[in-house]
C-alpha cells in the first residue's frame, strides 16, 4: 500500500507539472508593451501588430499580443481627430464588432480588461473595421474612438 500511495503521490506531482508547464507557456505567447509617443512605436509597424495608420499624435500607447492566435489589443490618447479621416476604415455600428471570447481576457495585461470594459459599456464610443489588404498578412480590425476622452482602441478578435 505505501509503494502504491507513492506511485499516486508521483504521478500526480507530473500531472500537475504539465499542467503548470503548459500554463506558462501559455501566458508567454502573450507580449506587452508601451510607448510614450508615436516617434517611438513607428520602429515597429513592420511587426504587423501596430497598424501604419496609427495617428501621428498617439501617445501612451499600450499593445499587447498573443503571438500564436494573432489577437491584438492596443489604446492610445490622440490630440488631432482629423488624423483619423484619412484611415483605411468604414464606419460600423456598435453590433457588427467582433470581440474575443471574455475567457481568454486573462492571458493579458490588465490594461486589456479595461479596454473591453470601455467597448463593451461605453456609449460614447464610435466604431470602424478596418481591412488591410496586401500587408505583411490580411489583418482586420477594429477601432473604437472616444471623442469625449481623446482615447483610441484598436483590437484584432
């Protein structure tokens, strides 16, 4: 009984070391990081996760992503809303937005919980979808705008 109740006792110490190995290996798919202006970001816009488009007057600028689904969360302030006339998007409603499953939220820095908090009960929010076809992948997102607070996101679901 004592060999068997080890045998149980070291198996089940595996079964909880492949689970906790593959937990980690999941949160690490997920990257963050932030800028203080756009001067800074625009180094990065050949990555893929930041979209050439970003206004030139975005600042504290915060991106994360899951390397492995291509889920992309990013906010930023704005001070020249006229910068967004000229982005390749169209003006949807609120309803034809595609978010990510709320489960998946917590592989992510908490700055995107707030995000989806913001564009799931904001209703000062104004929505676009974005297409970007010929780029480093045909990547479509989505962006909300709030006037009112000079505050952006930008997310792929």
């Amino acid at each position: 009984m004592n060999i068997f109740l080890k045998i149980v006792g070291y198996l089940l110490g595996v079964v909880v070391l492949f689970f906790g190995i593959l937990y980690l290996m999941s949160r690490m798919e997920v990257t963050a990081k932030s800028w203080d202006s756009y001067e800074e970001v625009a180094k990065t816009f050949n990555a893929g996760w930041i979209p050439p488009w970003l206004p030139k007057s975005a600042t504290n600028i915060k991106e994360s992503h899951n390397i492995d689904s291509n889920r992309t969360w990013l906010v930023f302030n704005y001070s020249n809303e006229n910068e967004f006339d000229s982005i390749p998007c169209v003006s949807i409603e609120k309803e034809k937005t595609v978010l990510p499953m709320v489960n998946k939220l917590q592989w992510y820095p908490d700055f995107v919980a707030n995000i989806y908090g913001q564009l799931e009960n904001n209703s000062s929010l104004v929505f676009f979808y974005c297409e970007e076809i010929g780029k480093i992948s045909d990547t479509n997102r989505y962006l909300a705008i709030d006037k009112q607070q000079a505050v952006a996101y930008i997310w792929i679901p």
